[in-house]
C-alpha cells in the first residue's frame, strides 16, 4: 500500500511522517516515532490507555487514523514534562501513588489534562466522571482522583 506524507504539530515541534492510510495513530507514534510513553491497551477504544490531545480534544488514538492529524496540534505524554521538572500532573500522580504497572497511567494524565483545561476546578464526582473512559487494573481509582484534585489546587495557584 501506499504511504501519504502527513505533515502535523507532534508536541510542539513541526512533524512530518509516513503513514499507511490504514495506520493508527497510535501505531505511528510508537511503531515509527518512537513516542512509546503512548501505551496500547485495548485496540478497541474501551481502555484510554492510549489517549492523546488533538487540537485540545481527548482522543483514543488507536481510534484515529494517523492521516487524520494532518494540520493538526498533537500532544502526548511526552511533550507535558520540561526537562529536569515534570508537569504538576505527573508529579501528583506520582506523590499520591497513583500509579503501578504504568500501563494506563499515560492516558490517565492525557485526561487530566484535558479535564483541567476544560475545568479548572472539578468537584470529585466530575473528575470520576470524566475519567470514566480510562480503566486501571492495579490501583483503584481513588488514589488516581486524589492526584488529580491535588494537581488542580496547585495548578490554579501556580
């Protein structure tokens, strides 16, 4: 099959790749750019282990084809942390112990991100409900809603 050149915004730097016009998303990131903080999960859209930004909007990306970010803004796990400092979400992810075997924790974060920017100061019924469409094994879900109203206060007062 033939490839299309896809030209998109992959973390804040212009990107250019190659891509089968069936390919996923998340297939590209991790197969062929190398951003393997993006996990696979389900294949199927029911996990939100793969979730990332486009244009701002949570997505599963093993859901979009990777030709569909065309012109479009990227944003994974990797493009949140500065060198030397994580995001304030990755840090109370980590202070709460809100993680274990890392598989769904990407997505989790990816949400939080997009939660907190939609709003900014969510009450714990609507950071569960929000996350509803990211599933943890390991943990449980109260250490992961406990990281992310810590991460709110500090991100509002930062």
């Amino acid at each position: 099959m033939a490839k299309v050149q896809v030209q998109t915004r992959l973390n804040g730097e212009d990107t250019d790749f190659l891509c089968e016009p069936r390919q996923s998303l998340l297939e590209v990131l991790r197969e062929d750019l190398g951003f393997t903080g993006t996990k696979e999960g389900c294949s199927n859209g029911n996990c939100g282990a793969c979730s990332v930004l486009l244009d701002g909007v949570l997505v599963d990306s093993c859901l979009v084809l990777a030709v569909e970010t065309a012109g479009k803004e990227v944003a994974t796990i990797e493009g949140l942390a500065t060198p030397g400092k994580l995001h304030p979400i990755q840090q109370k992810f980590l202070e709460h112990a809100a993680l274990q075997c890392g598989i769904c924790t990407p997505g989790f974060i990816m949400a939080t991100k997009a939660l907190l920017a939609k709003n900014p100061h969510p009450t714990e019924h609507e950071v569960r409900y929000w996350l509803a469409g990211n599933l943890c094994r390991c943990t449980g879900y109260d250490k992961i809603v406990r990281a992310v109203l810590d991460a709110a206060s500090v991100m509002e007062s930062a």
